[in-house]
C-alpha cells in the first residue's frame, strides 16, 4: 500500500534538485519508512489473520455463537459427499464449492479440512499460537506507528494541505473517474482527488477500524473497555466487521497495484525507494507542470 504522507518542500543535500525540472522529491524518508513498515505489517498480519480465522472458520452478527443460535453469515468447511470430500463456501445460506481452495485443500492425495489453504496463513501448518504471536506483533507495530503518523500529520498540516479534499477537487472528480478508467494518469506533485479518498478512507476509517474491532476481540481489552463489545454490536459482530475490513484492505491493495503498473511502475517504485518522482512535462508556455486532473 503506498504512504499517503509526503515531501512538502527542499531539504538536505541528499536531496538537492537535479536538472531535470519534471524530477521532484516528492516522498520523504518518514514517508517511505512509513509505506514499508505498513506493507510489512499488513502482508504478515494477513497470512496469520487466515491462520487466526482457521480455528474457528465462521462469521456471525450478534453478541454470542453457537449451536444453539442462527446468526451465521459466512462459513468455511468441508462434506462428504458421493463424490468423496468437497470443500465449500457458505454465504448468507448460499453454498459454493470451492474444493482445492477453501475448505478442503492440499497436495494430491494429501487433501485435508481447512478454511484457507496452507499457502495462504502463516504458519502453513495448523499452529494457532505462533500465528497469535506473529499477528499481535505486526499489529503493535502497525497501530504504534499509525498513530504517531496521524500526530505529525495535524501538527505539520499534512492531513490539512494534502489529503483533505477541497471544492476544486470534488469538481473534478468525474474528470478523475473518466481518466482512470481510461488508465490516462497525470505525474503531478499533488495527489489527485480519487487518491486523496481513497488514502484518506485506508488511513482515517479502514486501518482505524481495524485496529478497533482487533481491540475488541481481546478479552483483556474488554475488561479494560467493556464499551467496545456494545459499541459495535457484541463480540461477533466486531470479528466479522475485522474480516470484512480484511477484504476492504485486499481489495484496496489489488486495485493499488493495478494504477501503479499502469501509470508506470518505474517511476511509482522509484518514488516510494528513493523519494524521486519524475512529473510531467510542463504545458506548452507554462513554466511548472499541470495539476492532475
């Protein structure tokens, strides 16, 4: 996932502008720590997440969960069936098979029961306790760090300047919706207004949300804030909004890489390795490049 915080203005020698007007540095050494440390966190905390969900490879909405209850929405598991052994996915009462995938996988011939398969969680075998230690970890890192962004931001008038979206920007949003569809980016200094939503929706509401609903799922933090667990409609609930978070993130994370292979990935890795982003041309008679639309 690309940082969204960003160089503002010249600094040290390390820095010094090149000759080539269109080559700004655009990402800072925070900005770019930052990106990693989150890719990192993120990457790890999903493939335990899976092992994590393993254990217990059901969602529910509500306080509790059971046989005797009926509040099931999404499920992972295995049958036999005539045909031997199948896997499947239930949603909302829905039943898909997804043998060699989800709920039954494996080496042929050394097929077993379970949700994700092994090349998926981490560890790869079942190990419930190592995926909790490496899970915690990453989020700790993940959250700490989270935070301590959020504070420079306000303080240095990132979130202010860069990510918030002005009237201009909601204007040209159709024009920003058009260009992208049509993989036609501009290399500008400034993040247009898909990017400013997007990023200010993974940092403000996704990633919070998830480290919230994580805080809830912990019996220790529901003795220290019961409120969570009420707040957000009982333990469950809090464990299927974190799953369906995860999938927001994936998806996030997917449609992220696609616009930075098509808008040049070169350049995009440079900007987030080096801090160095090549802009676009300056318009014919204009002395600086053109905003993006």
């Amino acid at each position: 996932m690309q940082s969204v915080a960003r160089s503002q203005s010249t600094v040290g020698p390390d820095t010094a502008a090149p000759k080539d007007a269109t080559l700004i540095y655009r990402q800072s050494r925070w900005t770019r720590l930052t990106h990693w440390l989150w890719a990192i966190s993120l990457f790890f905390m999903l493939l335990s997440g899976l092992q994590i969900f393993n254990a217990r490879p059901q969602l529910y909405i509500g306080k509790e969960s059971g046989f005797a209850y009926n509040n099931t929405i999404f499920a992972i598991g295995a049958e036999n069936t005539a045909n031997g052994p199948r896997g499947y996915t239930e949603i909302f009462g829905k039943r898909f098979d997804t043998t060699g995938v989800l709920g039954w996988s494996g080496p042929a011939g050394r097929e077993t029961s379970r949700a994700f398969p092994s090349w998926a969680t981490i560890p790869s075998y079942y190990d419930l306790g190592t995926a909790r230690v490496v899970h915690f970890f990453f989020a700790w890192i993940l959250s700490t760090t989270l935070v301590v962004w959020l504070v420079a931001s306000l303080v240095n008038g990132h979130l202010r300047r860069d990510l918030v979206p002005r009237i201009d920007d909601l204007r040209r949003l159709p024009r920003d919706i058009i260009d992208h569809a049509k993989f036609k980016f501009h290399h500008t200094r400034e993040y247009n207004t898909l990017q400013k939503m997007a990023y200010g929706g993974v940092m403000f509401v996704l990633l919070p949300l998830m480290i919230i609903t994580g805080l809830a799922m912990s019996p220790s933090m529901n003795a220290a804030l019961p409120f969570l667990n009420d707040l957000l409609g009982g333990r469950q609930t809090a464990r299927t909004i974190h799953f369906v978070v995860m999938l927001l993130l994936v998806a996030f994370f997917i449609i992220h890489m696609v616009m930075i292979f098509a808008a040049g990935p070169i350049n995009e890795l440079r900007s987030i390795i080096t801090g160095w982003y090549r802009t676009d041309p300056p318009a014919h008679g204009s002395k600086t490049p053109q905003r993006g639309a």
